[in-house]
C-alpha cells in the first residue's frame, strides 16, 4: 500500500456539527448516566468518521482467524491511528456538549408546560 492510500485511511472525516452552549455552563456537572451517554455518544461518532479505515480492517479480518494477529497488523495500525486522530479532548467536549444541549432543552420543555395542582 503507498503512503498515499494509508494517509488517506488513517485521516478522520469530518467533525460532526455540535449545538452553541453557553461559555458559564458548567460541563462538568453531569450525571453518571449522562456521562455514558457522552461516551458512547464519542464512540458513535468516531466509528462514524472513520468507517472507511475500519472496513479495511474488517475485510482483511474476515479472512483469517487466529492469524489475523500478524496478516492484518497494518490494517489494525491504520485503524487505531484514525481514531486515535478522532479521540480527542475537543471531541469529548462535542460531545458533552450534545448531552448539556438535550438536557437544556428538556428542561425548557418543563419549564414551559403549566403546573398541576393535583
């Protein structure tokens, strides 16, 4: 494979388009919970960018079994490197984000609903 061709693979797609939240909105006061959203909501969007560089992998895995260790060694570097390029700080904070965004929202929904009394 040239340099070329392995560049282009380990090369991550497009960042996806996040939600403005406000700067004094204290992103570490999430919940346990939604911070596992915030984690697979990262990993959702890391397999996405670089799909390309795991169907490589994919492809040569499918051919072999215990030996796809030494036969797809290549394969898994150009993979990892990728989301390794995806996996950053400033991606966690896209997704945090995306979760402060939907709790936001939800609770301008509550807030704009009437009140029961009973």
């Amino acid at each position: 494979m040239d340099a070329e061709t392995k560049e282009r693979l380990m090369t991550p797609g497009p960042p996806i388009e996040v939600p403005k939240v406000s700067p004094n909105l204290q992103l570490s006061a999430l919940t346990r919970r939604e911070e596992n959203e915030v984690r697979d909501l990262r990993r959702k969007h890391a397999h996405a960018r670089c799909a390309e560089a795991m169907r490589y992998f994919s492809e040569c895995s499918t051919n072999y079994t215990i030996g796809v260790v030494w036969k797809c060694r290549e394969h898994r570097d150009i993979m990892n490197e990728c989301l390794r390029r995806v996996n950053t700080v400033e991606e966690m904070d896209r997704a945090r984000s995306v979760i402060v965004d939907r709790r936001l929202k939800n609770m301008e929904e509550k807030l704009s609903q009437p009140r029961k009394l009973f």
